[in-house]
C-alpha cells in the first residue's frame, strides 16, 4: 500500500496530543508551570481506550488518506 510516509492523518499520536491539549485548555492554565503540572495529571488520566480509538481507525485513515491521494482528510 502506498501511501505519505509522514502524513500525520495516519499517526495516531496527533490524536493524542490533540486531546491533551483540549483537556489542558478547559483547565485555564496561567502560567508555563500550570501547563506543565495539567500535562502531567491529564497523561496520567488517558486510558487505553483514548488510544484504541485511534488504532483501530487506521484502516478508515488509510483509506481516506489513499482517496484524497495523501491530501488532507477529516483525520
């Protein structure tokens, strides 16, 4: 399969840290050391089903990745 060896549609991780910082941001953090303490509590509160999610989409990623011929998709 073909496909952007770099494209960040098919690395799960984006995901991740997208979350984080959604989780992070509703906090309100003030200050550098607030959003360093609030990364460390809210890592410490994903769950393996934060990250099954987004494994177990990589064969719709692909194929969207594929279809738009490694353009950007909705991932």
């Amino acid at each position: 399969m073909e496909w952007p060896s770099r494209s960040p549609d098919l690395n799960p991780i984006e995901n991740v840290w997208r979350l984080l910082k959604a989780r992070i941001g509703r906090r309100f953090p003030k200050t550098d050391a607030e959003v360093r303490q609030y990364l460390l509590e809210e890592w410490d509160k994903l769950d393996l089903d934060d990250f099954r999610k987004y494994v177990e989409s990589m064969p719709d990623r692909c194929r969207a990745v594929i279809a738009a011929n490694g353009g950007h998709t909705k991932w």
